[in-house]
C-alpha cells in the first residue's frame, strides 16, 4: 500500500512538473542565435552575440516579444559544416522559432539552407557576403551592409580620402588588392576591382592568401616588388597581425593601409600591434568613437555595454547587432506572430530614415530580405583609438596620411 502511495505521489509530482515545464515554455520565445563561439573567429563572433544579448535583456526588461520572454538558445559554429549541423539542431530538435546570427559569410550562408528548408526565419546581423540575400530566399533578412557596400566605400575612400590628404591624382596612386581566399575576401576583392575599374584606378596586384597562413613574406615582397603605394586588406585577426608584424620586419610602409573590418576593428589586434596599426584605415559598420549627433541611441548602448560587461565594446560588431535585433524585435511585434509569411510582409513594410538608429542606419529592406538603408564608415587608429573620420557628419577626428 505504501508502495502504491509513493507511485501514486511520484506520478503527480511529474505531472506537476511537466505542467510548469509546459507553461514556461508557453512563457518563452526560443532563438536560436548560431555564432563562432570558439575558433580563429571566437572573439569576434562573441563580440557579436553580445550585441544580440544586449537586446534581448533590453527587451525581455521591457515585457518581451509577443507577450513572451526571449529565451537564447546558443549554437557554436567553427566553419560551414558545424553551422549546418547546429542550424538542424536549432530547427529540429531546440524548436526555436527563428535564428540570429552569425558575424560570419560563409556559416550564414550555410546555415540560412537549413533555415529556408525548415521554414524558421533567419536574422542576420553581421555576414556581409552579397550572396547570402541573392538566392531568392524568402525567408533570409539582414540588418547591416554589404561586402559590396564595404569593397565600394573602401575603393571610394582611395580617390575621396587618401589622394586629397596626399594631394595628388588618385589615378597617380598604385593600389594593391590583397584578401583572405574564402568567402568573405573573396567576394569583398572583386567588388574592389569592379569598383576600382569603374574610377580608373590603378590596381598594379590582387594577392590572395589563407586566413590560416603563417608567412606572408612572400605576398609583402610582391607588394614591395610593384611598388604598392596604398593597400586595401580584407582579413581576419590573425592575418591582419601576421600582415603588420611581416610589412614591418620587411621595412615595407606603404602610404596608405585600409582594412574591410574583421581583425581591423578590434581592440585586441591593436593591443597586440600597438604602435604598428597607428594610422591604418577600417571601413566597417559604425563603431562607438562616432559623432552621435547622427546615431542617437549611441551612448545609452555603450553605457549598457559597460553594465554588462565590465569594459568597453571590443569592436563595432555589437552595435551593429543590437540595432539589427532592436529592429528585427519591433518587426516581429508588428507581424503579431512569427509565421514566415507574417514576418516577410512585416519586413518589408519596415521603414525607419538614415540617423535613426544607434548606428546611424535606417531600414528599408528589399524584396531578397536586405536593408538597403545600412551604411559603412571610414575609421582611422590614432592614439590606440579607432576614431571615425568620415564621412564629416559621423567624424569625431579629421584623416592623417603620411605624405
């Protein structure tokens, strides 16, 4: 008899506890959010998540999406393979409604084929390979620019910025083109070409090379041999230290350095480099040193970031993931629900001008799920700070270039 009792109050204590189990889950909202969380890429995908993190507190403080808390459900992923696996594992097993993510090209473009396949939106806050939205996928949407608006602002800023401080013909200036040889670099690297060929520019190399190399000595020698006098990078961490520390061992100082993000906006590539990185450009999103005058909302995200972290933002990609999912969150409110076609439609009606954000972005997202309204910045290290110098209305210090 006791036996039976103890059955009996075992049975009802499960049925309790898969009652709460259910009705907190009734609760929730699950994300998935699919970054680099180890790896060559770690540092830089946490950066991002952070951003993402930020957010979600910010909101869930707020009442949450849909009547819901925000609950994360994190997926590491170190190269396409792994996002591939995770994003089947998010769609399949976790059940989240929608995915964030993932600061890299090639995981997102990966990743978003599950997704599609599984009919769970995709936010993307980071991943700048034009390819990822050119698909015809329906239910693929990204917050920030693109590697073609960052090839675009990087060539532009040879002949708008570089030249004029040099004061010469910025078809005098030999360019050379180096990028890491995967996704990323490579797509940044012809729009580069097809940009530089549209305003006649002069480009005397076009080097690729493995994020993984460790000698660049040879690619530096080439770029010595043609005489490079400016030199536009797309890289990662680790490449960019191995390229700074190599060019210096060889005496190679070219006039100009610019970088396409990546290893260009963090703090620790400049902790690493110190004084070697002073000077170099970076076009990227928009990082915290910007005139906030058009990116209202700048220095309450900072102020959280400290909050929470206990330190300043490693790099731009943070910001750019708290605006994208500030936005991406207010959308998902007006679509009422997250069926796909209800947040598809609520995307596209989304609008919000140039200066209205955090990052200085709007929204106005087209038809393959882009926000044409995300823009990029020219950022200079000047005394261990990535400060941004143009364009003017974003600058809180002027462009200095070696004559």
């Amino acid at each position: 008899m006791r036996f039976k009792k103890v059955t009996s109050l075992l049975a009802g204590t499960a049925a309790v506890l898969a009652m709460s189990s259910a009705a907190m889950a009734a609760e929730e909202i699950r994300m998935g959010a699919l970054y680099p969380f180890s790896g060559a890429l770690a540092q830089l995908g946490d950066e991002s998540y952070r951003g993402l993190e930020l957010a979600v507190n910010e909101r869930n403080a707020q009442g949450g999406v849909l009547g819901k808390q925000i609950k994360l459900v994190k997926a590491d992923a170190v190269d396409a393979n792994q996002a591939v696996g995770e994003a089947r594992r998010l769609t399949s097993v976790e059940n989240v409604e929608g995915v964030f993510g993932s600061f890299s090209s090639a995981l997102s473009y990966a990743a978003t084929q599950v997704t599609e396949l599984a009919g769970v939106p995709y936010f993307e806050l980071g991943a700048v390979s034009d390819s990822v939205t050119d698909r015809g996928y329906q239910n693929i949407f990204r917050s920030n620019s693109t590697a073609k608006d960052f090839a675009y602002a990087m060539v532009d800023a040879v002949q708008d910025v570089i030249a004029p401080e040099l004061g010469v013909d910025p078809k005098s200036l030999k360019v050379a083109i180096i990028h890491e040889d995967g996704l990323y670099g490579k797509t940044l690297g012809g729009f580069q070409q097809e940009r530089a060929k549209e305003l006649g520019l002069d480009v005397v190399e076009v080097l690729p090379y493995s994020a993984k190399a460790v000698d660049l000595s040879a690619l530096i020698l080439r770029l010595r041999g043609a005489q490079a006098d400016v030199v536009l990078q797309t890289s990662y961490q680790n490449d960019t230290i191995l390229f700074f520390r190599q060019a210096k061992s060889a005496g190679y100082k070219p006039k100009a350095v610019l970088g396409a993000g990546g290893g260009y906006s963090l703090t620790d590539t400049a902790k690493a480099l110190g004084d070697t990185i002073e000077g170099a450009f970076d076009v990227d999103f928009p990082q915290y040193n910007t005139n906030e005058a058009g990116a209202p909302g700048l220095g309450a995200f900072v102020e959280a970031y400290k909050q929470q972290y206990n330190s300043e933002p490693r790099s731009g990609h943070s910001l750019a993931n708290y605006v994208g999912a500030v936005a991406f969150f207010d959308i998902i409110e007006e679509a009422g629900s997250m069926d796909a076609d209800k947040i598809r439609e609520a995307v596209l009606a989304y609008k919000k001008p140039v200066g209205s954000t955090a990052t200085g972005w709007g929204f106005d997202f087209a038809e393959n799920g882009q926000n044409t309204a995300a823009t990029t910045t020219l950022m200079q290290w000047q005394d261990g700070k990535l400060l941004t110098v143009w364009p003017e209305a974003a600058a809180v210090a002027k462009p200095i270039v070696n004559k």
